[in-house]
C-alpha cells in the first residue's frame, strides 16, 4: 500500500512540474528583469528544476529511512 502511494505522490510531482515548464508559465518568467544578476527566465528554470529534485528525492527516500530504521530493531 506504501508504494502506491509512493507512486501515485511521484507521478502528482511529474505533472505539476510538467505543467510548471510549459510554455504559458515560462513565457511568464521571459523577461528582461534581472533576479540576483541572473535572467529571470534562467533563475524560474533553475530554481523549479532544484525545487523538483528535491521533492522527488524526499519523496523517494522516506521509505527508505523508515525500513532503514526498521531493520536497527
């Protein structure tokens, strides 16, 4: 049951961070608008592509502490 919902929170992520580099919501960061000395459009992507490892990766490892802990008792 754990890994379905595993499964069915990766595949949420997938497609929200499908829908957030599509075309309307990047034509929205391309500007010539400087955020920390970068392009706007470049910090958007860079920032969303961290943003989406990260949720991936936390995602992914949750079960893996819980079993890790587990196998300690």
């Amino acid at each position: 049951m754990k890994e379905k919902l595993k499964e069915q929170k990766l595949f949420f992520i997938s497609i929200l961070f499908m829908l957030l580099f599509s075309f309307p919501f990047l034509k929205m960061a391309n500007s010539a608008d400087l955020i920390v000395g970068v392009p706007q459009f470049y910090f958007y992507i860079f920032i969303f592509w961290l943003a989406a490892i990260f949720l991936i990766w936390l995602v992914a490892d949750t079960n893996r502490k819980k079993t890790r802990s587990n196998k300690d008792e």
